[in-house]
C-alpha cells in the first residue's frame, strides 16, 4: 500500500521549462522545432511559457524529434506539473 508523503512541493515546475532547456542544449530555436514538429511557432512558445499543456499527441511529436527522450517522460512531466498545481491551490483553500 502506498504512504502518503509528509510534504509536497511549493512550487510547480511547468514541463516547458526542462522543454526550453532541452532544446537551448541542442542549440534549436523555439521555431525550429516547431517547423520539425509541424506545429504553430506559438504552441512551443505557450508550453514553453506554461500556458499550454503537453498532450499525448506533442509528447509523442516531441519524441519524434528527439528520439531519446521518450513521450512518456514528457506525459510524466506534465502530470507531475499538473498535480502539483492542484495540490498548492489545494493548500491554499485549506
């Protein structure tokens, strides 16, 4: 059975951020890999921003451009993101 752990983070990270230094790393412009996805400029920009979620279907173009990090982590990142969002407004109300 899993625990429930003591403390959950304060801050949540939006997957654009490791997004933006993954491709900074690879030296690929924000429109660059938009081109290489087939997506507007501007959906990497609001990932990127944290405006915008990863879905299954970015994750899995996102794989396609850079075929060693797989789709799932992507998936991971944004679920991560997302519950702990929801954990700060949780602890806010409470």
């Amino acid at each position: 059975m899993a625990t429930k752990p003591d403390a959950y983070p304060d801050i949540a990270i939006p997957p654009g951020e490791y997004l933006a230094e993954e491709i900074g790393a690879r030296g690929l412009s924000q429109k660059e890999l938009a081109k290489r996805m087939g997506r507007p400029a501007n959906a990497i920009n609001e990932i990127i921003n944290g405006k915008k979620a990863i879905t299954a279907e970015t994750a899995l173009q996102l794989e396609t451009v850079m075929p060693e990090i797989p789709a799932r982590f992507w998936m991971n990142l944004e679920a991560d993101y997302q519950l702990t969002k929801a954990l700060i407004r949780r602890g806010a109300a409470g």
